[in-house]
C-alpha cells in the first residue's frame, strides 16, 4: 500500500541502499487508484506484511515512500498498490510509469506488521482502509497464516465501490491459485464496505465490528478477546479508533518488534495519533500508511 494523503512526513536515512528494479506491469483501477509490479533483487528478503521505500530519482534527488509490500515473500517479483496525488512529489511522476521503466527499491524492508508478533489464536481479523489492503493481500499469500489461524477475516473498507476493484481483484485470484486457493476458499472470509456509495455492507470498518455487524453478516461468532487476533492498517482514524476498541475489550497490542500481542498495527506512524511528527532531513512522504 501507498501511504496516503493523511499527513506529510519523513522517513528513511541517507544511508540506505537502493536498487534500480524494472516495472512489470501496470494497473489503473480508477482515476485515484493503481498497482504495479517490478523486478526483486534475489538478494531482498523480507516478512509478509512489512513495508519498504520505493521511488523515483529526479533531478539528482531521491523521492521516496514507504510502501508495504503487497506480493508474498516467495513471490519472484514484488507487487504495490497506490493512491494517486495530482501534486505529490512522488505519485503525480510514479502514476505515469510504463513497463521497463527504472524505481528505486531500498534494501530493508521493516514494519510491526507481521504474523510472527501475535499471540496464538483460533481467529484473525485484518482490518484495512484504503490502500491499507496491500499488507494484508500479501500475508493472504502466505500458507503459514492457514497453518496459524483457522479462520481468517478481511474487513476491507473503502470510500466508493470503484475503490474495492484491486482488492476483488487479488482476491480472486488467490482463490483462483492452484495450491493456496483451497485454503483461501475453506478458511478467508471477505467483507468489503463502503461509506459513499449503496452497497450491501455500508459504513466505517470499526463501526461495524465494534457493534456486531460483521460478525451478524458473516453469520460467525462475536469478538472472543480470548482467542481472536487483529491486524490493522488504513488511515490515521482507523486505526486509532480500532486501537480504542480493542483496547476496552481487553486485548493487548504487540508493543514492540519481537513481542507478541494480540493486534499488531504498523508502530512506524503511531505518532501521527496525537501529534505531526517531525520530520528527519531524508525524504517527504505523504501517505496513508501501514
């Protein structure tokens, strides 16, 4: 996913290695919205669910922004998904990439986001916004998460029902995929939402599982704190709202990389929570993170 337009902010070093990977393939989903794919370095290792910087070079200068990684770690190549800014310094350039044209990709892929950082659990909630789904339509790739929960839950919402068609998309073809699609149809449940536009589920991600709709509709079990698990990424509301929510229910978040908890959110963005971070001289991202 792209971080989205919520807020401005900075991240990386100067000390980071980038590599030049060739663009694959392009998609434009809607006039606000695209995917791409690019070439990986056979030397990028990374978790699902973790996130890297990606850009461009203009004018002698790095742009970049931090990106979760939407392909699975076993994957050959390396898939993203992106909002697109009129006047973002990197977007209003990266929207316009063909098929063999050069991006940066850093070397060190990092993030909270990730399987090994829960506690164990029956069931898993992912709770996306946006182009937050990125994260989690790669951790759906990933067979360890049908060894680990019997049940996972994708709670996707978006603003227009245009802004759904990547995910549907992903999402098809992973039940399509000859040796993950029977898991996939066994044990993922869908339930995508919409705020703006008439639609069978309509309304924000949180109000639906904080007052039982999801669970109602999926025709599944309430919340149990007990053995439930939750991971969050979409906009800066969302997730503090779903960190309140599973917070009064009992459940404790991951607090740092390496300790498990009961929901894990991306901790790179906590501070936009309460204040504008400040910014390290590297390089301006804007962005709906996760």
């Amino acid at each position: 996913m792209l971080i989205r337009p919520s807020g401005i902010m900075a991240i990386g070093s100067s000390m980071a290695t980038y590599t030049t990977e060739r663009v694959i393939a392009v998609q434009h989903w809607s006039d606000k919205l695209f995917s791409f794919s690019t070439t990986r370095n056979p030397g990028l290792r990374f978790e699902n669910g973790q996130f890297i910087m990606l850009g461009l070079e203009v004018g002698g200068k790095k742009i970049v922004r931090a990106y979760s990684i939407a392909s699975a770690n076993h994957d050959e190549h390396l898939e993203f998904y992106s909002i697109k800014v009129p006047d973002g310094p990197l977007t209003s350039r990266l929207q316009h990439v063909e098929p063999g044209a050069g991006v940066l990709v850093s070397s060190k892929p990092t993030g909270t986001l990730v399987l090994r950082d829960l506690r164990p659990g029956k069931r898993l909630f992912l709770l996306a916004t946006g182009t937050g789904v990125a994260p989690f339509i790669g951790i759906a790739r990933d067979p360890a998460i049908y060894e680990q929960f019997a049940q996972i839950v994708l709670v996707r919402g978006a603003r227009h029902l245009a802004d759904l068609a990547y995910g549907d998309a992903a999402l098809a073809q992973l039940r399509a995929d000859p040796y993950l699609g029977e898991l996939a149809r066994a044990q993922l449940l869908d339930y995508p939402t919409v705020t703006r536009d008439a639609f069978r589920h309509h309304g924000r991600v949180t109000n639906l599982v904080e007052s039982g709709r999801v669970f109602e509709d999926l025709g599944i079990a309430p919340l149990d704190p007990a053995q439930d698990r939750f991971m969050i990424c979409g906009n800066m509301r969302m997730l503090a709202d779903s960190v309140r929510m599973l917070d009064a229910r009992g459940l404790e978040a991951s607090p740092h990389i390496g300790v498990p908890g009961d929901y894990v959110f991306e901790r790179a963005f906590v501070e936009s929570f309460e204040a504008a971070p400040v910014a390290p001289a590297a390089v301006v991202v804007s962005g709906d993170r996760c």
